[in-house]
C-alpha cells in the first residue's frame, strides 16, 4: 500500500500535469482517505471472499505520462464527479481517486434518446506487468435515454491490474442501459466500483457477463433516490480454471414507490470461486417498494466454490421482497437422459449448462445483444472462446 | 439380436437382479410383467447403461456386439431406447435443440452428416403429430411442465425420431387415461419399424391390447419365473401373481 502512496506522493507533478484540474483537485482527499483505509482484508465483510491483496502483488508499472487530448467537462457533469463515488467508503475507490488522470465523460443532454449503443472498447496491451486506473462519469438528464456497452479485453498474456470507477447519474424519467462484458485472461485483476443514482421515474439496467477472468470483483451500488424508480442488475459469470468472480451489489431503496429485481448466475468448473452477495436495504421511507433478488449456481465440480450471501434489510412496512439463492450440481438424471438419447456425455452437460443460463440471457432487452451473448456463452461453454481473441464487440449493431 | 445372459445387478450394495436370461429375436415384442420392486426398472437402466447400477455377474450380447461395455449414448447409436417409467424435467433445454443433439450424435456415430435444419423440422412436426403433440413442442423445454401423459407421448415420440432397433417402454402405460393409452398404443405401432423389437413392460393387459406381444415373461424378485404366450398377460390380469409365486 505504502507503495502506492508513495508514487503518488513523488510523482504528483507529472499525474497533474498529465491529467484534468478537475481530478487533480479530489486526489489528496483520495491519498488521505486510501492511506486510513488501507487495502481490504479479508476481515472486512464485503471483501471476505475476494483476496484484494493478492491483485496488487505483482509488481505493476504505470503510464503516468500520456498526454491528454484537450477536454472540456460540462458544469453539470464537473459538479457530480466524485459525489457518489466516496472516497471515504472504499479503499479502492480512494486508491483510484488518487490515481486516475483520464475521465472518459459521457453526457446525455435532458430529453435526447440515443438509438444506438455508445461502445466504450477497453483492451488491454502491454509487454510487462500493467496496472490501469480508470474513471467514468455518466450524466444522463430528464427524459434523456442511452446504452452503454462496455467490454473488458486483455490481448496479452501479463499480469493486469484495472481498477475502474463508474459514476452513473439517472436523470428523472431517464433511463440507462449499461452492458459490462469482461473476456480478460487469467492474469487480469480486476476491481471495479460502480455507483448509480436513479432519480424520481428513471431507469437503470445494468448486465454484468463474465466471459473469462482472472480475479474479478465488480461492486454495483444502486440508489433508488426519487419516487418510482427502478433498476434491474442482471449478471452471468462463467468461471473454471482458477478463475475467481466476485459480485457485491447494494441496491438501496431511498424513495417510495421504487422497483428492483436483481438476478445472477455463475456456473463454477474445475477450480473456480464464485462469490455474490448481494444487500437490499429498504429505507424506512421507502414504502411500496418492490423487490426480487435471486442468485442461482450451477456447480460442476467438487473442487469449484460458491458463496452467496442475499440479504434484505427492510425498514418500512409496505413493501414486496423476496431474495434467495441456490447452489446445485449438474442434474445426473438429466445427463443419463441425453445420454440414453445419444447425446455424449460432455454435450449433455454443455445444454445444460446453456439452458442455465438461458433464463438470465433472456431478460437482456437489447436483442441484436442478447443473441451475440448468447452465442458468446455457448462458444465459452464449448471452450473454444480463444479462438476469437481478436474479434471485438463489433457483432451487434454492425 | 439381444441376449441377455445369467444376468446380476445391484444398486447401492444391494442384489436386485439375481440371474436373468432372456433373448429378443428381430421384429419381437416381449411383454415384462410383476409387481412393483420385482426389478423391472432395473433390468432396463442396466440395459441403457445407468451409472448407478452395477452389473456383477453375467452378459448383455446385441447384435453381436458386448453392451455392457458401452456407454449410454454409445448403446443408444447401437439402437437401444429406452421409454423412462418417470422421465425427467430439463428445464430451459429446449426439445429442438435437444432432439437435433440426438439425432447429429446417432448420425454423427455412423459417419452421416448433420440433418438439416428444415429436414429436421419437417421430421419432428410430421412425429409429433401422431402422438398428438401441438406445434409449441419444439419450443418448450424437455418435459418442463408436461402433464404425465404429455410426458409419455413425448417418450414415444422421441422413439420415432430416433428409429431404435429395440425399444424398451417402462410402463408407459401407468398414470395414462384410456384416450392418453390410446394415442401411446397407436402411436407406438404406427411410429415403430417393422424389424423394431420392443420389451414392454407393464402390470396390466390395456397396454397390450394395443401393442401385442409375442413373448410374456413374468419377473419375481429378480428372477423371470415363469415365460408364456399372450395368454399369459390374460391369465395375469385376471388372476395376479399369486398363483405364480405359489407354483415356484
Ligand atoms: N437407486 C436405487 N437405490 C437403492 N435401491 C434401489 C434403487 N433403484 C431401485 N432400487 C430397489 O430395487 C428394487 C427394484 O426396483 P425397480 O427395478 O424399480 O422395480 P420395478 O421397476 O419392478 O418396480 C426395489 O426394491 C427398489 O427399492
Ligand atoms: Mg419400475
């Protein structure tokens, strides 16, 4: 950790300079803040699946000095950053404070409906060990409509480390889509916060697809701040190897009249570690609030691992939940089945694993998406995934 | 064509069938009769491979070839079906995909392409229409959410997708009303080829009015006890088992 602040305290200068007043202004809280806080331990509850020390262990380089095209942030996205992301609540969003010099802004102006995705391409590239800090901001005003596509490459085979914070502002009666679809290598760590506000009647759908990772932990905070907002987390981790994916949500009910469903589903081979946790917290205001939260498991080895942890926390008296999670083995019946149809026995066991996640790949309302991942799912199933290193998300619009 | 030979099995430690002999020429229909536990069930998984029973003493010859070697899906390309007695929920496997799994692994076995996509739909909506399944089947899970008798017209109607040499139904008859008993019954003969032999196995006569058989064994603890003609299943349905355990 001290390493950490240590570079930031020699190289300052060249941070600042190669980054926007705007960041330079909130890293010094950041340092205070990462420098109290310390990196996780397993000991504090919401990493206590996810090793966060062992992401930082290899001895990561920085590109501190790349220039940075001229950028100018409009008042009502300059105002908001850094108000949902607290620096002072998690050490990783300090740290990524502290550090990130880019901030790839995107704005939707009251009213305007976006028909196509924006594509936010990140692909990682480098010949020795890399650690990358990266920041968004997402203001999405009255009425205004957009989708986000975002997805996560690595194209060598190094160790990579990416931290990324997310800002997202709903506007009232707006609605935003995000799609995060992470295909890196067994060397990516990545630790990445998102934090969303959804105001009075906006939206916001978030789908998380775990193609292929490394160690993965992904924390989406959702505040259901104005009345009749609604949000829907969607996630899909497919892990074996020694593939770890962690997914800690928080979905925050603060207003009345609010919606959220929230499902996820890893299917967990070989040595695989799948952790999901996942808070509902149903302020006392928050009265008519609605909401399902269900983690489901399919594990196909002795060896992978799943924890899962749902939790409601209600604290007004009107109110629809219901949350629960299950963990299962591939069902033997069904394999014998297929098996006494003809079906060999590593197919079986691959419809099954698609039929699994079918359900969670069905409720993606961007179609040309939804199709593409499904295929992306049945080619990872199929173990053929490598194969396509090269090819981009350039599948669903073009 | 199928030779089954001083034949012991056991599931979970315990002897379930304990010396069966029995052989199906070509074009044979076999009637297995007796009460419930005798073994039946059994005797079929062992036949189609199951991986919780354990064969201990004894042989399984067809056409020639050992089965108890192969693998399930191997037995299934060598042409064995099996009709399940409770067959299981696949949820969100959907019955196209699934039966176009099937028939490209049986093809893929014998060295034939992959069907085609409009051939096969050609195929299964021509099936399943004698068995009297609507147009949503192909869309709908494996047997997610099938009635009983849905279930067992979808059991026959795999059969006749897949053109087995010897079919095995697993009371295919219990839980039917008397129209779902017809359609099966019909169904069956209509959709089974000529030189297709069939163990059937049942406690009553109803099923066998429709699908007649040649040969009626009778199973008691394991064991068959007692082989006859069609008369045998008459005999059985008016008098039970009693009087044939007596004679023993
Ligand atoms: N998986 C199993 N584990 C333990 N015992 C079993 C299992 N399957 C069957 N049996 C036992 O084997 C005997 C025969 O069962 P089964 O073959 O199903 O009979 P049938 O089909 O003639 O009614 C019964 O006593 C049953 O309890
Ligand atoms: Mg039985």
């Amino acid at each position: 950790m001290n390493q950490y602040l240590e570079l930031f305290q020699e190289q300052r200068a060249l941070i600042d300079s190669n980054s926007l007043p705007l960041l330079n202004s909130c890293r010094e809280a950041a340092a205070e803040a990462f420098a109290r806080l310390g990196f996780p331990t397993k000991r504090v509850e919401r990493y206590k699946y996810t090793d966060v020390a062992s992401a930082f262990a290899p001895e990561y380089g920085l590109k501190l000095d790349t220039p940075l095209s001229q950028q100018t942030i409009p008042d009502v996205v300059a105002s908001r950053y850094g108000t949902l992301a607290d620096v002072n609540d998690d050490a990783i969003t300090a740290l990524n404070t502290m550090l990130a010099q880019e901030l790839t802004v995107v704005h939707i102006p009251a009213g305007e409906r976006r028909q196509q995705p924006i594509r936010l391409t990140r692909q990682l590239h480098s010949t020795v060990p890399l650690m990358q800090n990266r920041r968004l901001i997402v203001v999405v005003e009255e009425g205004a409509e957009v989708s986000l596509l975002m997805s996560d490459q690595t194209d060598d085979d190094q160790d990579f480390l990416t931290t990324q914070v997310t800002e997202i502002f709903v506007g009232k009666g707006a609605s935003v889509e995000v799609y995060d679809i992470e295909r890196t290598n067994a060397r990516c760590h990545r630790l990445h916060q998102l934090y969303a506000d959804v105001s009075a009647g906006g939206r916001f759908l978030h789908t998380s697809f775990t193609a292929t990772c490394g160690l993965t932990r992904n924390t989406t905070n959702v505040r259901l701040s104005g009345e009749g907002a609604s949000t829907e987390l969607l996630g899909t981790a497919i892990i074996d190897g020694q593939q770890h994916c962690d997914n800690n949500t928080l979905i925050d009910h603060a207003a009345p009249g609010c919606k959220s469903h929230e499902l996820y589903k890893y299917v967990a081979d070989e040595h695989a570690t799948g952790a999901f946790a996942g808070r509902v917290l149903v302020r006392q205001e928050a009265q008519q609030t609605e909401s399902q939260e269900t983690n489901a498991n399919l594990v196909c080895t002795p060896w992978a691992r799943i924890y899962t942890q749902p939790m409601l926390e209600i604290y007004a008296d009107d109110v629809q939940c219901s949350h629960g999670s299950t963990v299962g083995q591939m069902n033997e019946a069904a394999l014998f089945y297929m098996q006494q149809r003809g079906i060999g026995a590593d197919e079986a066991r691959l419809l099954l694993k698609q039929a699994f996640t079918a359900d969670v790949l069905n409720l993606i309302p961007f179609e040309p998406l939804r199709d593409w991942l499904r295929n992306l799912a049945n080619r990872r199933f199929e173990g053929d995934l490598n194969h396509c290193r090269t090819c981009q998300l350039c599948g669903p619009t073009k | 064509m199928l030779q089954i030979r001083n034949l012991h099995a056991s599931v979970g430690g315990k002897e379930i069938l304990k010396g069966i002999d029995l052989t199906v020429k070509p074009g044979e229909i076999h009637a297995l009769m007796g009460l419930n536990g005798a073994g039946k069930s059994t005797l079929s998984y062992v036949m189609a491979g199951h991986p919780a029973y354990t064969v201990t003493e004894g042989s399984v010859t067809y056409r020639g070839k050992d089965l108890l070697t192969m693998s399930p899906d191997e037995r299934a390309h060598e042409g064995i079906f099996l009709s399940f007695q409770q067959p299981v929920e696949i949820p969100g496997v959907m019955m196209f995909n699934f039966m176009r799994a099937a028939i490209n692994a049986k093809r893929k076995a014998s060295g034939q392409e992959p069907i085609g996509a409009s051939e096969f739909r050609t195929l299964m909506q021509e099936k399943r229409k004698l068995v009297g399944l609507d147009s949503r089947l192909a869309n709908r899970g494996v047997n997610e959410g099938f009635s009983g008798g849905e279930r067992k017209r979808n059991e026959i109607f795999q059969m006749a997708m897949l053109e087995p040499s010897l079919a095995i139904l697993d009371e295919t008859d219990s839980g039917l009303d008397v129209d779902a008993l017809r359609i099966v019954g019909e169904g069956f003969n209509r959709l089974r080829k000529e030189d297709t032999s069939a163990i059937v196995i049942t406690h009553y006569q109803r099923l066998l009015d429709y699908i007649r058989p040649d040969i009626v064994h009778v199973l008691i603890d394991g064991r068959i006890v007692k082989t006859g003609g069609p008369e045998l299943a008459t005999e059985i349905e008016q008098r039970g088992f009693d009087w044939i355990k007596e004679t023993l």
